[in-house]
C-alpha cells in the first residue's frame, strides 16, 4: 500500500518461532537448557511439558536457554512470541530430583591430617565434594550409603560436610583434627652415692601438660666387666602436672645409670633423657 503522497509504507509482521532442537534431552528441576531454533522475536513465554518457566533469557533469534521450573513434567517444550507459539517435536524428559546426602556417622571420630576417614549414610552417589570444617578433602565413594575421605592437611575440628546434585548434608557430630605434640623429658635422680640397701629417688617431668597421664619408661644399667646391662625396667604414670617419680633400691654395689624415655604415638613425639650416672657402695 502508498501513503497520501504516495510513499510505500511497510508494516512489520514478528516471525512465527520454530523450535528445532534443545540441550540437554533431560534434567532435574533447576537445570539450564540451551532451545535452538528459528524466530525467537519479543519471547514472551516459556513452558516445559505445560509448566511456565519462570527464568529464560534470549541470546538470539535463533537461541534461548531456560531453567527448567519446580514441578515441570515430561513433555514439550513450548515458547511463545509476539508471532506466534511453537513447540518442540520431542519431550523434555524431567528427572526425579535427588535428596540431599546424609551424613550419619564416621570412623574414627578424631585422627591426624593425611589419614583416612570412613563416612556412612546415604545419597552419596554422585557426590561431587567433602569438607572437614569447610576444607576440602580428596574422597572416594564406595556405595551410595558410604565413602572414604582423606583428612586433608590444614583441617581444623568440625563437622564433615557432603555435597551432591540434591543439596549438602552434614553431620551431626564434629570430626576432631588431632595436632603432633612435641614431647620434652627431664630427670633427676639421687643422691649420687647410696650405701646398699637404700634407694635412689628419680623424679621428671613430662611437657606439656596435654600430655599428663602418659607412662614414661625409666631404664636402670648396671655395668658390668666394662658393658652396660639393663637389670630394670619399669613405666610410670605422669600426674595431671606431668610430674612423675619412682624409687629404686639397687641389689648390688657397683656404678649404675638411669634414663627417662617415652614412645612416639600418632599424637606425640618421642623423648629420651640423658644417663644420669648413680653409685652403690
């Protein structure tokens, strides 16, 4: 048609859209899927198998991507324009939605960093991270109601947290990260000289105090014909000081010696004193 003074006038019609393909052929609600296809002019409307989709965004004519939306069923996916309305020729399928994963219990419920850490409880299948108090950790999934996990260095004391695709699960009770105390021993012992038939006293004291309640092994030498031989042995218990004590009463004369010494655990390292030389006349 012309215009009044005789100019063509043209009027614009949207273009009917087309859906021709989309991407991913299935998801949970919740998950992105990319629509391809013609005429996505002025989109207006989205729905998965009959159910509006609230989040969409248009990227072309040729392209949109969609969140599929909270009870979305398997089916079309349809989109509307100012032109017009199509839908695509295959279903989307909607996949059941998984519960988040549940962390019930987990053994040993303290170690070091670098051991291992048995978690149980379900819907670990698929899990995609697990922390110690919000460090992540290297894991293993062994069945879907248990996995193993590495405590990972830098860990601090708290719970053990499980991510999956349905959401973070995280236990009840917290993991306790166990630290490597440096042990230091010290001893006494006199008096120097006895007559036989009476004691010598040795006395010590084990640091810190986290560490009360260890038993220190005090080691008695005798030498004889110019090598030493153990002749006792004996543990004793440090008190909530770290003070520790024992008397020993010598059966012969001669030139003895004594020593402190406690083992190496997995939370402490070991320590020793040196000899302290004592005399029985």
């Amino acid at each position: 048609m012309t215009e009044a003074n005789g100019s063509p006038h043209h009027t614009f019609s949207p273009p009917v859209p087309t859906v021709a393909s989309f991407l991913p052929g299935s998801g949970v609600a919740g998950s992105t899927v990319t629509v391809t296809g013609t005429g996505f002019v002025r989109v207006v409307a989205v729905a998965f198998g009959g159910v509006a989709a609230t989040r969409f965004h248009v990227d072309s004519e040729t392209q949109f991507t969609a969140t599929v939306p909270a009870g979305a069923t398997t089916g079309a996916i349809a989109v509307t324009t100012v032109g017009g309305s199509a839908t695509s020729a295959t279903g989307f399928t909607v996949l059941p939605s998984q519960a988040a994963p549940t962390v019930a219990t987990f053994f040993p419920l303290s170690s070091l960093a670098g051991s291992t850490v048995t978690v149980t409880g379900a819907g670990f299948a698929g899990a995609t991270s697990v922390t110690f108090n919000g460090a992540a950790a290297a894991f293993t999934v062994v069945f879907d109601t248990q996995l193993t996990v590495v405590v990972p260095a830098g860990a601090t004391t708290g719970p053990i947290a499980v991510t999956g695709p349905g959401g973070v699960g995280t236990s009840p009770a917290s993991f306790t990260v166990l630290t490597v105390v440096t042990s230091d021993l010290t001893l006494r012992a006199g008096p120097t000289s006895v007559a036989l038939g009476r004691s010598v006293k040795a006395t010590g004291l084990l640091t810190p105090v986290s560490l009360a309640g260890s038993k220190v092994r005090l080691t008695v030498q005798r030498k004889n014909a110019g090598a030493w031989v153990t002749v006792r042995t004996v543990s004793v218990a440090t008190k909530a000081s770290g003070a520790y004590g024992w008397t020993y009463k010598p059966g012969r004369r001669g030139t003895y010696h004594v020593r402190a010494s406690i083992a190496a655990t997995a939370t402490r390292t070991a320590a020793r004193t040196k000899w302290i030389a004592f005399s029985v006349n």
